[in-house]
C-alpha cells in the first residue's frame, strides 16, 4: 500500500509544474469614446490629409477632421492613434501668399521637410493621401489620369502601401471613408471632362474598396462628394457680371466695373436669363483677370467661350481654366450619381453616411463669391476655405468633423 | 528631382541591433544530462547518480569505491518547447515552431582502487533551438536561433577518507551559434541624415534576411566536494567555471522583397511603378550588405551548486539543491565585423542586456521500490535571469517551474535503464517584439507564453 501511495503520489508531482506566477496580456486602453473607436482609420483625400493653402505640415495636420474625430473619441494621436507627422515647415510649406507664390518658409528643392522621424509607426491612421482617386485607394500606382495623377506625397504617408492594405495592418475597428472628391476635381479645376472618372468605374472600386473595409469587421462612416462647384476656388461668370454691372442687387465694384473689362451678357445670372451661375473661373483665371485690370489692362469674358480672356498688351489670351456651362451640368450629374450611390453602399452596409455636401453647403454663406484680393491673404477664401480655396482651415474642418459625429452619433449609438 | 542613389549606412548593424551575442544573453541552460539525475529534478550534488553523470553532477561522486570497475552511460533528453506571443495591439497569437530537440549526454569513468576515479563526459550544459514563423511580427529580432554549446570534460576523483570525496575536471567547451533574423528597413539610412522612415516607410517593412553564423572555443573547470557527517547525511558542493569563448563567423544577407512599389512623384526621383527593392539591390552586391567575418565574445555562465541528501529510510532519500548561475556575466557584451573594405564593414557593436544571476531550487525524492525498480520524483524552481526590458523572441526567458516523475530499472547485474518526464511551465510573461526606442519607452506589449514537455532517457552499463 505503501507504494501504491507513493506512486499515485509521484504521478501528481508533475502538476506541480503550473505553480508560477504569471503576468497578464494586458489590452488596450479602451478609449473615452467607446471600444468601437480602439483603432481608427481615416481613408481620404487631401482634405482627410490635413492639406490646407496648397501645402502641409504638423499644424494643418493637427487641424483636419480625423485628427478632430480621434481626439474626440479619446485616442491620443502619436501613442494609440498615428498621423504621417510632416516636420516643420512642411512638405510643402503651405503658402502664406498663393497670389504672390509665397510660402511660409523657402526649402531647398524638393521643398519638403519629410516626416518627423521620432513619430514613425508600423501602420499609420490617417490614411489621407492628397490627390488620390477611389481606384488609387486599392492600389497606389495606378496612373489612369496622369495630368491630376500627382501623388506625390504618398510615398511620404505611406510608404507606397496601398491604403487599403495598411489599413488593414491597422486592424481597425472604426473606417472613415471620404473618397471621390479627387474624381471630380481635377478635371473641374482644369476646366476639361475628360479627366472625370466614369461612374461605373466609379461604383466598381468604391465597391472594392467598400468590401475590403468590411472585410476588416470594422464599423465605417463614409462621406458623400462635396459640390466641388461649390468650392471658393471657384468663381461664377455671373458674380463678374454683377460686379461688372452693378445688377444683382450688388454695387459696381473695381476693378471689374472698370471700361476695360468687358462681360457678356450671357454671363448674367440665370434669373436674368444668362448662363453665368453655370459657368465658373477657376482661381488663376479670376486673380489673373483681376491683377491685369487692377494693373489697367483688359480683359474680357463671354461664358459661351471655354477661357476668360486677358490682355497683357500683346492680345488676348486664356486668363486660365474655366468651367463652361455644359461641363458644368456633366459634373454636378457625376457627383450626384456619385453621392447616389454611396448612400445606397451606406445603406446596404450598415454604415453611417456622412452628408459632406450638404454640411459645407449649409455654410455656403461663409463663403465669399469671389477671392477677398484687397483683405488680408488669410482671409482670401473667407473664413472656411484656405487659400487654395479648396481645402478647408480650421474653422472647415470642424464643421467637417461635426459632421461626422452626428453620423456616427445618430447611427451607432455613441456620444461623439 | 533627381535621380537620387540609396545608400544604406555604414550604422546598418546599429539600426538594428542584429547580433550573434544577443542569443547568448538568455537564460538558457539545460540541466537535464541524465534521465536518472532529472527524475530527482537534478538534485543529487550530495549524492549523484551512479552511472557517471556525476561528472556534470559533481565531480567528486565518480569515485564508487568499486576497484576495476567501467561504467558507461549514454542517454537523450528530448526537448520539445511550446510557446507563443500574444500581441496585445493587434489581439493575434503566433505559436512557436514545434520542434523536438534531442540533448545527448555521455558519460565513461574508470575507478582504480577504491580511492581514484577517472572519467570523461559530454554535455551541453548551454544551448536552445528558438524558432518563430518566419512572418512573425517578432522577426527583427530573430526568428531562428540556434546556441549549441558542447562540454568535454576529463575528469579525476580522489576519496581523501571514508567522509570526503573530492573532484576536478577540465571543461573543453565548443560552441556554434546560428542566428536569422530579418532586418527592418525604416530605420536604415537612404541618404546621410535622412532615413527611410522619414520618407514614409513604415516601421516594420522587411529588407533583408540576415544570418550569422559563428563558433568557438574555450577552456574552463569543474570543482566537485562530497562530505558525509553521517551515515544518513551527505552535502555537496560544485563550481563550474565560466568560460569566455572567443568566436568567428560570418554575417550573410539576401535580400527580401517588400513588396513596395513607388507611387508617382516619389522622393527617390525614379518613375513611379519602380519597385522599391531595385533600388536595395546593389546593397547586397556591392553595398554594405555583403558577407563579411563577424567576430564575438561568447560568455558561459559560471555554476554554483550546494545541496544535500538525507537518508530518511534505506530506501527513501530525500534531495535538495540550490544552484547559483552567473547570468550577470551578460551586461554588455561586444560585436565586431570585417568588411571587405571599409565602406562595407559594418560598425563595431555593444549590446545592454542587464541580466542577472539567476538561483535553482531543487527538490528531489528516491525510493527504492525494489531491488530492481526505483521511482523518483521532484520539483524545480527557476528565477529569471532576463530582466523586462529583454523579454524577447531570441528566448522569451522567466520564471520556471518544473514537476519531475522517473524510474529506473535494474535490467541485469550490468545494465539499468532509466526514463524521466519534466513538465516544464514557465511564467506568462510580457515582452517585446521591437528593438526599444531610445528614449526608454516600455515596448512590451504582448505576452509571451512558454513551456515543454522532456522526455529522458538513460542506459547505463557497469563491468
């Protein structure tokens, strides 16, 4: 009996083994805002980017709408929430002149202070990549739009890994998506339809994309497509007129109410039976119209013709890109098709769909109709817009995130 | 902008830390030389066993007393470890790569007279296979070490009376090394003062698979005692000495795809759809990513061990050992390499490790259930020797605890055999799977989970 005791007794011996002391894994922090926004990832544009006045650095990146959201869902941005930190001045320094050409620091070329190295990460969270379309978001090369293909500064954000992919290496548990913008804009900045992207080309990667994001298990906020129409980047033929003819309720303005200029009646807002509501001066072409007649010399708009004219004393010439009235109405029917069929993937999905449009829309009166030339460079798009007067400042930005809360807020149930 | 040339820096090894020494810098010892001695849970420097593995043991216990007399041992403990990390950030698990790893042992004595001894053993007191998937999140640090670290020791014993038994040996001691890991890119120079990072490469973007490869040799010693103050009572003592082992390699690298492709516009001034590893090409040719020598001083632990042996029955005894091992030797430990030139020749390297001597508690129990069979059983407990801040892949080292069942079997007059099991569970421990910022930061973050299951076996013969 003796060794029957022992024996059973030596057996247990081995079980002795588990009498240690173990640590914990440990998990992460839980931020303020909830476990869904653990990990969050904002695939963008340049606005998403934190782009503001045509350039980019650690100030205007802690200024745009994901930063905004992370902090707002508790995350603390360089330890629990990455952004591609750009050094000061930036990579490029925004301007603090556009009209005179004029950054805020002058850097040797390539004009970039790279990333701040102390704040690099395996993934980063802030997916905004300036100029980058729908189909770039699957793959970074692609260069089907070589004239507004200037990714540039993907290389600096992420490494050239496809967005999507490093989304993923993220292992997100909350997507903002805020994509399509750059499908429009160049060719509307350019003032030519042929760089638009086809909605079907559109609605095929926006829905690859979209099966990626949810393939991640994250919750997702998608955003429409502003009215890139909308933009203060932008001016309408009719507000030349206007200030041409001192119609419109408005006084007859200088320069433009000068005899050099000359406006055609087509160009008359359309209550007046003109086209000039639909027909719109990209920023080069009304600063350059402006300074030539502030300058005493001529120019001349007719909206049934493609460019504005200037007349620098050797002729007329294009004065820069304009939007004529039939390009007009192509891209306003591609962004709404566009905005259409995001809120169907929105609502297919599940996924809180963010009314970017109409959020900037609702403070169109911000937005001055024509650059503030003779204000200070800081206010020249007014008191949303930067100077680019495409990309939001500030003040924008806070409306975009807003925006994104109440999305959010209304369709998961949080308290952004 | 121009076209502009990657060049990797001379600081490359620096950036990343690769170094045959950091496998060395580990608890990881291996105790289990005898399938007899391992059923007592290695307790036995009072009395060890009697088939010759007291020349690992204790020195001093070859001396049977038995005029003529041959003893010949030879065993295998197979060593199977079992682990996994636990990345606490992205909540994934990745296991360790099973391996069984057979730890042979050796061991021929001779006694003349009744007072002399003589014999020979080899061990491998030093040694570990740790392999990870080579996708591990961990692999910057390494994903396959190897430390194999063979001991030959001749060795005398003198019984200076009827109470006191003493002993000495000469350790012959070679080591291999063999250690890949892959080498992060982010980190490494593409013009002077601008890294990769700061062109937007991600931390963690893989470049090159990088192996070295080194051996070496070294000489120390093995002092053994054992007194009896009575007849039921034996204690014993041993050192075994550290060795320094002065080695020489290789550093080899091939390069890795990683799978970047740049976009337009990019900062090395190349057409966009350039793959970024053509650009990294020329470092593994001509750059400084070329095989050269590596040279490295291996430290080995020095081992203290005191214990005794009580005779609570004729046939039950009761043993209990604590052993010292000098794992503090591991405080900085250097690296140099030999380029073919010296815009090839990677930078000397010092390693931090912080180890610190780490202490066994062992406790044994041997019945004689018959004349023939005995039956052993025991109890380990190890301290770490790795501190926090180098809790990592090469060996995810901590506290140890260890349950032990044996028996062995008197097969004829000349023959005993003897099998043990070890159930081996070490502390869940966090850990880290990047090298550390400089600027102290705590890293760890996921845990490290370790443990195994050892089966020995020894055939002893006496004639």
């Amino acid at each position: 009996m003796t060794f029957r005791r022992l024996a059973i007794a030596a057996l247990a011996v081995p079980l002795l083994a588990g009498c240690v002391s173990n640590e914990t894994l440990g998990t992460r922090p839980t931020p303020a805002g909830g476990a869904l926004f653990t990990s969050y990832v904002a695939l963008g544009t340049s606005i998403a980017a934190g782009i503001q006045s045509g350039g980019i650095n650690d100030s205007t990146q802690k200024q745009a709408y994901p930063y905004l959201l992370a902090v707002a869902m508790g995350l603390t941005p360089g330890q629990d929430w990455h952004y591609p930190k750009f050094s000061m001045p930036g990579c490029p320094p925004p301007y603090d002149s556009i009209l005179g050409g004029h950054r805020i620091a002058a850097l040797p070329a390539p004009g970039c202070a790279l990333r701040d190295p102390a704040t690099v990460a395996p993934y980063e969270n802030n997916l905004g990549i300036p100029s980058i379309r729908v189909a770039q978001l699957l793959d970074i090369t692609r260069l089907d739009f070589k004239a507004t293909d200037t990714l540039g500064l993907a290389q600096f954000i992420t490494g050239s890994v496809n967005p999507v992919d490093m989304m993923a290496a993220a292992h997100p548990t909350f997507v903002t998506l805020e994509i399509g913008a750059n499908d429009v804009l160049g060719a509307a900045t350019r003032g030519t339809t042929t760089l638009l992207t086809p909605i079907d080309t559109f609605e095929l990667y926006f829905g690859l994309v979209a099966d990626k994001v949810d393939a991640t298990g994250a919750k997702v906020a998608v955003a429409n497509v502003p009215n890139v129409t909308r933009i203060p980047h932008f001016t309408k033929g009719s507000t030349l007129f206007c200030l041409k003819t001192g119609a419109c309720g408005i006084p007859a303005t200088p320069p433009f109410s000068l005899a050099t200029f000359s406006v055609a009646a087509n160009c008359a807002p359309g209550a007046a039976s003109g086209v000039g509501d639909t027909y719109l001066l990209g920023l080069t072409a009304t600063a350059t119209i402006t300074s030539v007649l502030a300058g005493g010399g001529a120019a001349k708009l007719d909206c049934a013709n493609d460019t504005a004219q200037v007349n620098l004393g050797a002729g007329f010439g294009t004065a820069g890109p304009t939007i004529n009235p039939t390009e007009y109405a192509t891209i306003n029917t591609l962004v709404t098709a566009m905005n259409t069929y995001i809120a169907q993937q929105a609502q297919t999905r599940g996924w809180a769909l963010v009314n970017l449009d109409s959020a900037l829309g609702a403070s169109a009166a911000l937005v001055p109709p024509i650059p503030n030339f003779s204000g200070p460079a800081v206010n020249l798009m007014g008191s949303l817009f930067s100077e680019d007067g495409i990309h939001p400042k500030a003040a924008g930005h806070q409306i975009v995130a807003t925006a994104f809360k109440n999305a959010i807020n209304h369709t998961f149930g949080t308290g952004l | 902008m121009r076209r502009k040339a990657v060049v990797l820096a001379a600081a490359l090894l620096a950036a990343t830390g690769l170094s045959a020494t950091r496998v060395l810098a580990q608890g990881f010892s291996v105790y289990e030389h005898d399938a007899c001695a391992m059923g007592r849970a290695g307790a036995g420097v009072a009395a060890p066993c009697s088939g010759g593995s007291a020349i690992f043991f204790n020195p001093a216990g070859i001396v049977t007393g038995q005029a003529g007399k041959w003893n010949i041992a030879a065993g295998v403990t197979m060593i199977p470890p079992r682990g996994s990390f636990s990345d606490s950030v992205s909540g994934t698990t990745t296991d360790l790569v099973k391996n069984n790893i057979p730890v042979p042992n050796l061991y021929i004595t001779r006694q003349f007279g009744t007072r002399l001894a003589f014999g020979v053993g080899m061990f491998a007191p030093y040694g570990l296979t740790t392999e990870w998937p080579a996708s591990f999140i961990g692999h910057f640090l390494s994903y396959k070490a190897t430390i194999q670290s063979l001991y030959f020791q001749p060795t005398v014993a003198y019984k200076v009376s009827p109470r006191l038994q003493v002993g000495v040996g000469v350790d012959f001691v070679r080591t291999m090394v063999d250690l890949h890991q892959y080498v992060e890119l982010s980190s490494q120079l593409a013009q002077p003062g601008v890294t990769f990072a700061m062109l937007g490469v991600p931390v963690g973007t893989a470049f090159a698979d990088a192996r070295i490869h080194g051996d070496g040799n070294a000489t120390g010693f093995h002092l053994g005692v054992i007194f009896k103050p009575t007849d039921n009572v034996s204690v014993g003592a041993r050192y075994m000495s550290g060795v320094t082992i002065t080695g020489s390699g290789y550093a080899g690298f091939t390069q890795l795809a990683t799978g970047i492709t740049l976009a337009v516009g990019n900062p090395f001034g190349v057409p966009a759809k350039t793959p970024l590893d053509a650009l990294l090409a020329s470092q593994f040719s001509t750059g400084a990513l070329v095989t050269q020598a590596v040279s490295a001083t291996l430290p080995m632990p020095a081992q203290a061990v005191v214990g005794v042996d009580v005779a609570l029955r004729r046939d039950l005894h009761v043993l209990a050992d604590v052993e010292w091992t000098q794992w503090s030797k591991f405080e900085q430990l250097p690296l140099t390499f030999t380029g073919a030139s010296a815009a090839q020749q990677l930078p000397a390297d010092t390693l931090y490790q912080g180890y610190k001597d780490a202490y066994d508690y062992r406790l044994g129990v041997e019945y004689a259930a018959s004349p023939k069979l005995t039956l052993r059983a025991g109890y380990v407990y190890n301290t770490a020797a790795a501190p926090t801040f180098t809790v990592t892949p090469l060996l995810p080292e901590g506290a140890r605890s260890s349950g032990i069942v044996g028996a062995g079997y008197q097969l004829t007059d000349g023959i005993r055999v003897d099998l043990s099991y070890m159930m081996l569970k070490q502390q869940d421990r966090r850990g880290r799977v990047i090298q550390p910022p400089t600027n102290g930061a705590d890293v760890n973050q996921g845990l490290y989970k370790f443990s195994a299951n050892l089966l020995s076996a020894s055939v002893a013969f006496a004639f």
